[in-house]
C-alpha cells in the first residue's frame, strides 16, 4: 500500500526540480511504451516490440540521470529481479501518486537544482 511513510521515502530521494522533471518525462514515456509493448506482442510486430524496449531503456537512463542531481542517494538495486519490480512499482504507482502529492509540490517549491 501507497502511505504517507513511502511518500516520504520517495520525497527524500526525489529532491531535485531537474529530477522531477526528467521523471514525469521518464514515467510518461515508461507507461506509454509498456501499453505500446503489449500491443506489439498482440500484433506480433518485432518493430514496434524493439521500439518499445528502446524507449523503456531511454526512460530508465532520464532516471539514472536525474537522481545523479539528487542530494541523497537511492540504496540501489539487490538484483536484476527488484530492478524490474522496483521500475514498474514505482513508475507506474508511485510516481504518479508522488506527483499529485503535496509532497511533489513541496519538493517542487523548495527549487533544488
């Protein structure tokens, strides 16, 4: 479940206005390309399946980039499987919720470049 304890955790490790951004950014085309793959895979079209994955990856490098910015640093991944849990929990969940947050604004209002 989404509570104010994991808002908060989120909050501290997205701290940055250029982060922020490069996340909506990084989240809008994560989503996107995810609902595209799956049409790939139902039209059975290699093309559009590679093109979903180069976005999913140019998605998850405007992250890796953004929290570069970051004062504090995310612990890391424990595996290649919470990678992947943790892309998908947080871009398709979390983000979204962070960002219709009074934390979002706080974070946004505060101006760390």
């Amino acid at each position: 479940m989404i509570n104010e304890k994991v808002l908060k955790y989120y909050q501290n490790l997205h701290q940055s206005r250029l982060n922020l951004i490069l996340h909506i950014i990084g989240s809008v085309l994560f989503i996107s390309a995810n609902i595209f793959l799956l049409y790939s895979l139902f039209t059975a079209d290699l093309y559009n399946l590679a093109l979903s994955f180069a976005v999913i990856s140019l998605s998850i490098i405007l992250q890796a980039i953004g929290h570069q910015f970051e004062p504090e640093q995310f612990e890391g991944f424990k595996g290649p499987v919470d990678f992947v849990r943790t892309f998908y929990l947080e871009l398709i969940i979390v983000f979204p919720i962070f960002l219709f947050s009074p934390f979002f604004k706080e974070n946004w209002n505060k101006g760390i470049s």
